[in-house]
C-alpha cells in the first residue's frame, strides 16, 4: 500500500500521507475501508509510531480518514470529495515546491497571496 523511498528528500511522513490521500483518491481505497493501526504500518514499513502517526493526524483533519476509537481508522464516510482533493493537491503542490528548491515559507507566502 505504501512504499518509503528513503533516498527521497521528500519526508517519511508525507511520503505516508500523500499515498495513502492518493490510493483513496484514486479508490483503491474505498469508502469505509479499514486502514492498518499506526503500530501496524509503521511496524510494516520500518518506521517510528509517530511518524505514521503524524500522517494520519494530517490526513484526518484533511477529512480523508476517521479514526473510531477502538474500531480503528477507516477511509472517511463523511469525509468530503472536496477534501480528499484538497488533500491531493496540497501534496502536489508541496511536491513541485520542493522540486523548485522554494522555502517553506516562501511557498506559504505564495499561497496566502493566491488565496487573498
């Protein structure tokens, strides 16, 4: 489901968040789905618990995932499509950024003033 490329210079964790955005955005993951425990998959992939775990806090705000307390983390049922592309595009968007050599500053900057 995940695969680390660890000569990226792209972050563990948004190397986690922006598959796991893709793979439901794309519907490999469905609706409903039941995602690995944080211990799980970070244990699958040879990572420390907070680093998934920090993916799939953003990933939950973003809408995409929900988290049922002892059930698990599921593919969001209430989770809006415009979330989930809000969720794919900011992970483009910081992609080409880092592409580009821009600061994270600079590309918050850009962002304000795009909105504004």
């Amino acid at each position: 489901m995940v695969i680390i490329d660890s000569s990226s210079q792209v972050p563990v964790f948004e190397q986690v968040r922006d598959q796991l955005a893709q793979a439901v955005q794309s519907k490999r993951l469905a609706v409903g789905d039941r995602l690995p425990t944080v211990r799980t998959l970070a244990a699958d992939l040879g990572l420390a618990t907070n680093t998934v775990a920090r993916a799939y806090r953003e990933l939950e705000q973003a809408g995409v995932i929900e988290t049922r307390g002892r059930l698990g983390t599921f593919v969001s049922v209430q989770g809006s499509q415009s979330a989930t592309e809000a969720a794919i595009a900011t992970a483009a968007y910081a992609k080409r950024i880092r592409e580009l050599g821009i600061s994270a500053d600079e590309a918050v900057a850009l962002i304000r003033a795009a909105l504004t």
